[in-house]
C-alpha cells in the first residue's frame, strides 16, 4: 500500500521465538494516518505476534525481531521500551481483553493514566463513559464480574484513556456475542471517526472487519498473502469463500476435497 | 485473680512484638503486591541490614542515625542489584519459580554475612534509650516502644500513600497481568525495581530495630518465617491486614508466652494460623480470586 506518511509502517520482518520457532517470515504492512487496516489469517498464522512485534511484548514471550524494522510514527521501535511506545501514542489492546479482574473498573482505567500526564488522562474518563455508559455504571465494581462484552467495552476504554495515535486492537470479538461484536465494531468505527485514531485489527470475523476497516491484509504461516482496499478484497473469489465463509459460484453447498486441494496448491506456489 | 497490670504490660510488649512484624510484613506484602512472589529472602535481606548497620557503627565514627540511614540505603541498593540481577531475568516466569529463586537467594545471602562477620551471635550497639516508659503504670521495655512507634509510623505512611497515590493501583495491576500492564505504559521493571529496593529498606530498619532487642546471628532470619505466619493471617496482598495480622500475632504470642510457658508460643501463632486459613483461605484481609461463572 503506497502511502506518504503512514503511521505504522512494517518492513520485512522475521520473528523468531526462543531462538528455533520462526512465525514471522519477511512480513510487511502499513497503516495511514486515521485509517483502519485490518490483518486477517487463520490460526497460528501469526496475526497476534505481529502485534506483540510492534508493541515490543514480544519480549516477554522470548520472541525475537530477528530481521526487518518497525516504523512508529516515522521513528524505529526497535530502541524502545513496551511502556515507552505507550508514552509516545502506541496502545496494544492484548486478545483476551486483559483486564485487571481485582481491580474496580475506574481502577482498570486509573491504571492507563501511566501513558501520559495524571491529569490530562482524568479528563478522558467522561469520554470512555460517553462511549461506553456501561462502565459508568459499573465503574466502582470489581471488572473481574463484568460480562465479556463489557470487559471489551473497558479494554478498548482503558486505550481511549492513554490518547494514542493508534491502536492495535487483538480479536475484539473474541468470545462475543454476535450482536456485542457489532456494537463493539460500531464504536470501533465512531472512536476512528470522532477521535481520529488510527487502528490495525487483528480479527477472525473477517465480514465484521472488513465492515469497518479500510484496507485489509491477509496473512498464512508468517507472511501477507494477500492485500487491498477492503473493496476489492470483498469481491476476491478466494476470500469469500475461506474467510468471508460464502461458497463460491453456483454450485453452492458442497465442495470437493480437490477445490481444496487446489487451493493448498495455490497458497504453496504464491510462497 | 487476674492481675490486670500484669496483663497489660504483656499485652503492651505484645503490641511491640507484633509492631516489629507488621513492619516486616509490609516487607513481604509490597513485593506481593506488585508481584505476586513471596519473598522467601525477606528473613535474610532483614538480617543483612542489621549487619550492615553493625559495619557501620564497628568501623567508623559515624553518628548513629547516619548509621541508620547509611544501612538502610545500603540495604535498599542491595535490593535493587538483587533484583537487577536475579529476579529481573525472572520477568514473565511462572511465581512459583521466582518463588524458589529467593529461597536459594536467602541461603546466599547467609553466606555471604557468615564470610563477612562470621558465624557468632553479636551484639549491636545500644542507641536507644535506656529509661523505661510507663504507660500509666504499665512497665513498657523502651527498646520495645521505640520500636513500636517506628513500626506504627512507616505503616502508617505506607497505608496513607496507597489510599489516595495510583502508585497503588500500578501495583496491583503488575501483580494482575505484567504483560497487560506493560500494555499500557506502566513501567514494569520499575515497578520491579521500586518493590525491592523499598522492601529491603523496611527489612533494614526492622532488622536494626530486631536485632537492638535480641541480638543479631546469621540464623535471625529465621523471624521471616514468624513474620511469613503474620502475612498468611493478614491476607498477602493486604498492608492492613499486615499491620492488624501483626498485632495479633504479636499480642498472642506473647500471652501465650507468659501465661502458659514459652514452648506455648509457636503452638498458639501456628494454631491461629490454621485457624484463618479454615475460615479464610485468603487470609483475613487477602484478595479473593474472581471466578466469573
């Protein structure tokens, strides 16, 4: 994706886990200024560890950037700390939502003042009740007897907190409802709209993505198969049929293990 | 006929006993706290700062409160190269190893004393005032209420600090999830740091003020463990529970001490243990563990 000055801009990068696993093989991506870019791919493709490569987590899984470079905001994270990308507007939102399930909801939040100055970050909490009046009503209880859905609600809360330039969100549909996952990706757009953020959303609900996203990459065993505006990608016969879950053509309904084959054939060849 | 001022001037010595382990469990309850790790070492990083205080106060002709606060900032220093080098690596291990770490940690650093001071009791040097004090007419060792009043003082700075500072609340979010506090600008290994550095600190001053009552060994960390007892009672994440746990195992043991015989003592601490731990498993003040079903 050709883009001027994009936000996050990934080159070519290789993870290696304790020194012996790859997952990452020369994978590149950017995201622009105020879009959002979503990173689909099966299990085990990697999706997650690219995250954790951009926000440094990576560190404490024993993954390493072997190769390649990550570009936040024009400036290498190679050099920086996982608190310190924090500070300068990176918020890695971890699948599984996180939260602190001893701590009350207002604490939850409290927790993500770190990322900048006490008091600027205070006055964002009426926004996160604005966005999520859920919390609000919930905020002086323990998160850990939140529902699911509403401890999404707070995993994305506690980013708004921190005032990042982008957001890395992990499977916000994770264990939803499909009625919560839309209400949550409606408010994904809304903050990307009002708030001007840019995001990169790992996802498996590849239709509830590509709702919202702009752009969209798909990745298998460490690298992009394939990318473009969500437009096109909706209209690709392959991605309809393995990732938007709609059977391709006339002959719907059974598919025979050759197509299947055929593909595995096509997917080794483009690596 | 119970004689009442009897009875009180052995609870007063209990209130300074369980004074002394409150202060000690805050130790334990601050790394705890941040990061879900017993520090097994507590006993022995307590001793070490009354070693250190004693090389200050045998080798040089320092006032005695600097030699309090020099042994105190060694101690703390001690901490942070401890955790620097030893649990620093441990970051994002299991507790459990961590947990084993500092127990080796403890036999080096009685090593590492019986190398430098050797292996025989000593004395410290007498700092604290002499005259008794009389609470009404109570007879209260001075040692004991010197100590005590240290004790209630650091507690209550600590308790006041984590009420209104989110420091606190940085805490129990690395003690929650590292990695999903990483995520969100806290600065773990500073956090890290900050626990130890400061619950050597304590320790040092607890094992001045111990070792200016019974005397200082190589063995005196073994009063981490009576102290380990104090932290399971409180709740181990809980500086209220500590402060009170303290109290209460102080006052206890000291009863049983006077009134039934001192082989009595271990048996009534350990007998209240049990006790909490069948009512609470958490401890008094502890955490429960959420289970959202």
């Amino acid at each position: 994706m050709t883009n001027a000055d994009p936000i996050l801009d990934i080159q070519n990068i290789e993870v290696v886990y304790n020194n012996t696993i790859q997952v990452l093989r020369g994978l590149s991506l950017s995201v622009p200024r105020g879009a959002i870019v979503a990173l689909l791919g099966s299990n085990g493709a990697g999706k997650s560890t690219t995250l954790k490569a951009i926000s440094r987590l990576l560190e404490m899984e024993k993954g390493e950037l072997k190769s390649g470079d990550i570009l936040f905001d024009g400036q290498s994270v190679r050099a920086d700390t996982p608190h310190g990308l924090v500070r300068r507007g990176l918020f890695h939102v971890m699948e599984g939502r996180r939260i602190f399930e001893d701590l009350t909801v207002e604490e939850n939040m409290i927790a993500a003042t770190y990322a900048g100055s006490n008091a600027e970050a205070r006055k964002r909490f009426d926004l996160v009740y604005e966005y999520f009046p859920r919390l609000f009503e919930r905020r002086k209880g323990l998160a850990g007897y939140l529902s699911g859905g509403e401890q999404q609600m707070l995993a994305i809360g506690r980013a708004l907190i921190a005032n990042p330039k982008i957001i890395l969100l992990d499977e916000p549909s994770l264990g939803l409802s499909p009625l919560l996952t839309e209400e949550i990706f409606s408010i994904i757009a809304r903050i990307n709209n009002e708030q001007k953020t840019s995001m990169l959303i790992v996802e498996q609900n590849a239709a509830m993505a590509f709702a919202v996203a702009d752009y969209g990459y798909i990745m298998e065993t460490g690298r992009i198969m394939l990318d473009g505006p969500t437009s096109v990608l909706t209209d690709d016969p392959d991605v309809q049929e393995f990732y938007l879950g709609m059977s391709g053509g006339d002959d719907a309904g059974h598919k025979s293990f050759r197509d299947i084959k055929h593909y595995k054939r096509r997917k080794r060849w483009l690596s | 006929m119970i004689d009442w001022l009897f009875f009180s001037e052995i609870g007063l010595a209990g209130l300074g006993t369980g004074g002394l382990y409150a202060l000690t469990a805050l130790g334990f309850v601050l790394i705890y706290k941040a990061t879900r790790v017993i520090n097994m070492a507590m006993g022995e990083i307590l001793m070490l700062g009354a070693y250190v205080f004693m090389g200050f106060t045998a080798s040089t002709l320092l006032p005695i409160w600097l030699s309090i606060l020099l042994a105190i900032a060694c101690t703390g220093l001690i901490g942070g190269v401890i955790e620097r080098v030893i649990i620093r690596p441990m970051l994002g291990e299991s507790e459990i190893s961590v947990f084993m770490v500092t127990i080796g940690l403890g036999s080096v650093l009685v090593g590492l004393v019986e190398l430098i001071w050797g292996a025989n009791p000593q004395r410290l040097i007498e700092f604290i005032p002499k005259e008794p004090i009389f609470i009404g007419e109570a007879y209260l060792s001075s040692k004991i209420g010197y100590a005590f009043v240290t004790a209630a003082i650091v507690l209550a700075v600590f308790l006041a600090i984590f009420r209104t500072w989110r420091g606190g609340v940085a805490l129990r979010a690395t003690a929650g999830d590292q990695a999903a506090a990483y995520s969100m600008g806290i600065n773990v290994p500073m956090v890290f740091s900050s626990v130890w550095v400061i619950s050597a600190m304590i320790a040092a001053g607890a094992g001045i003020l111990v070792g200016s009552i019974g005397g200082i060994s190589p063995e005196m960390g073994v009063y981490g463990l009576s102290v380990l007892v104090v932290v399971i009672v409180g709740g181990l994440d809980s500086l209220l529970g500590a402060l009170i746990a303290g109290l209460m195992v102080g006052l206890i043991e000291t009863y049983a001490g006077a009134y039934l015989g001192g082989e009595y003592k271990l048996l009534a601490t350990f007998s209240l243990l049990v006790l909490v731990l069948i009512l609470r498993p958490y401890g008094l003040f502890g955490t429960h563990e959420i289970e959202r079903l």
